[in-house]
C-alpha cells in the first residue's frame, strides 16, 4: 500500500511541477507580445500663440481630438486650459 500511496503523491507533484511551468511559460509569452510603451509626453507650457490657436479651434468647432493631433497635447490638457480660459471645447458647449 504505501508503494501505490508514494507512486500516487509523485504522480501529483509532477503534474503540478508541469503545471506551473506551463503557466510560467504562459506569462512569459504575454509580457513578450506587449508592444514597446509609447514615449512619455513632457510639461510645455502654453504660449500667447497657443491660446490664441486653441480659442479660435473653439470657435471653429473643432473637435478636442483633431486639436490635441494638431498641437501635439493630450485631450486631458486642452480641456483644463480651455476650463481655465472659460472657453468651450468639443461636447461641454
């Protein structure tokens, strides 16, 4: 009995080895498939000639993504400068 009872505990301890494996195998294959991270954007601060261009985007009705293409800004920076300036941008007019 304690023959079949060891033979039993080895078979389990090798698939689990097995198993972990696979799984190791499994996370190393999906951080290897993640594509390059994209380079930071760094802090520029807003010139005379910035606001100027993002007041007459409001006016023109441009959206908030074509704007931030166009300058080179995040979304999230031209909505709290337009915020600031009190002036409306893309679907909060």
């Amino acid at each position: 009995m304690a023959k079949k009872a060891k033979a039993k505990t080895a078979k389990t301890a090798k698939t689990a080895k097995t198993a972990v494996k696979a799984k190791k195998a499994k996370t190393v294959a999906k951080t290897a498939a993640k594509p390059a991270k994209k380079t930071k954007i760094t802090r520029r601060e807003y010139t005379k000639e910035d606001i100027k261009e993002l007041r007459a985007h409001s006016k023109a009705r441009t959206p908030v993504s074509e704007i931030a293409k166009l300058t080179k800004r995040t979304v999230g920076s031209l909505r709290q400068k337009a915020l600031k300036l009190g002036i409306g941008l893309g679907h909060q007019r």
